[in-house]
C-alpha cells in the first residue's frame, strides 16, 4: 500500500509530504528499501502493473515540517511572520518516530530544527528532556495503563518547564497529548492543562491568519486562555514601549 501511494506522487512527478510521523516513516523508508533491494522492487512492481503503476524509488519523500525547514526556509518564514508570538513558551514535541531510525547526520535523541521553527516565528522553545519520547500510540487500545503513563511524565515535564503549549508534529500524538489529558488527571490527581497545537496552527497564528481558520477554538483542552494571555502579554509590551 505504501509503495501504491508512492508510485503514484512517482508517476505525477511529484514529491511525497506526509504530516503524519508515522505515515512520513514508512514511506521513508519503504522508498529506502525499494531502492536497496532489487528483488524486493521487481516484486512490489509486479504488482503494481496490476494498476498500470512503476515505482523506481525516485520520489523525494518529506514530513510536512521539512518543507517548511529546508524548502521554504527559516529566514523566509521570519520574513513573513506578521505577528511574532513573542513571550509564548512553546514546547516542541517530535515524538519517537521522525527522527527514528536514524538518518544522515540527525542527532536522534536532541534534535534542534524544530526549536529552530519555534524560534522563527518569535516564540521561545522549552527545553525539555522528554521531547523525543513516545506518546504512546495506539498502546492505549492494548495497555491503557503504559499509555496513560507515558502521556504523564510527557505532561508532567512539560508542566515543570512551564509550557504554555506543547507543540506536535504528528495528529496521532496530538491526539494522545491533548484526549487524554482528562484521563491522566484522574489517575494521577494531576490538574494539566496544556493545550496541543499541530505546528502549522502555530505557523498561522505568528503569519496573522485568524485563530478560527486554523481549528482553534475546537480543541479539546482550550488555547483560550492561553492567547488572551498571551494577547495581554502583547498589548502591554507595546503600551510600555510607547
């Protein structure tokens, strides 16, 4: 199935983008494997000509935030930002499957792009030990328990660093991070209560688009307290520099 989808962005002379960290893995390295493994090619498009489809491994396979990072640029993303969130303490969490298994050069266990984004758009990255750590997936369907306490310790050092919200990269994680927030607070007597953003509605709100255009205001753990906050923050900054 992996192979189909990238033979078909292969056939449009296309690149493949995934906003799913998952999704972005397989396709990663199933286009790996089908360059390295003739045998493994020569079987994938046999079927594929069922479907008048060839794969040659050619298609450039990026996540969504490489295209930002390295296509579009962090300067020329400076550039535009419009309305820096400047003060917002943002909380980059890429989770374990971008940068996992290791490819070229990354530092798999302190990555820094992502930091690099969040600073671009004028907000200030949190450190924190735990960015790099699963979420859990799925695990919640087979072993609620490990589940939830992998979404504890990602909340509970989030929370120490005082983090405004927790930036994500993948909609699976997201989802983990922000769901079951109401479930861990529970189970562990905890109060969090820390919004999760997919990164481009972070990305839109710092290039002036309105919060409703990019789903804010649907989440499950509110951003509204934190952006009127943080529109406060602002509208005094600019009244102590008049």
């Amino acid at each position: 199935m992996v192979a189909r989808n990238l033979a078909l962005a292969e056939k449009e002379g296309l690149d493949f983008v995934a906003p799913c960290s998952g999704c972005y893995k397989n396709a990663y390295f199933t286009n790996i494997h089908l360059q390295e493994d003739p045998d493994l090619a020569d079987h994938i498009n046999f079927a594929l000509a069922a479907d008048n489809l060839h794969i040659d491994g050619t298609t450039q396979v990026k996540h969504l935030i490489e295209v930002f990072i390295d296509d579009v640029g962090l300067e020329e993303i400076e550039k535009t930002v419009t309305r820096p969130l400047k003060g917002l303490r943002v909380a980059p969490y890429y989770g374990c499957q971008l940068v996992r298994p290791k490819k070229d050069d990354e530092d798999v266990e302190n990555p820094q792009f992502f930091e690099g984004l969040i600073s671009a758009i004028g907000a200030d990255p949190v450190d924190y030990g735990t960015k790099t750590r699963c979420c859990g997936g799925s695990l919640i369907i087979t072993n609620r328990k490990a589940a939830l306490d992998m979404v504890y310790e990602l909340l509970q050092d989030a929370a120490n660093r005082n983090t405004d919200v927790i930036a994500t990269i993948c909609p699976m994680c997201n989802i983990n991070l922000e769901v079951y927030q109401r479930q861990v607070n529970r189970e562990y007597g905890t109060d969090f209560s820390i919004p999760a953003m997919y990164f481009t509605q972070l990305l839109g709100l710092a290039l002036g688009v309105a919060p409703g255009r990019l789903g804010i205001g649907k989440e499950l753990v509110s951003m509204a307290p934190t952006l009127l906050f943080y529109q406060s923050e602002q509208v005094g900054d600019r009244a102590g520099e008049r």
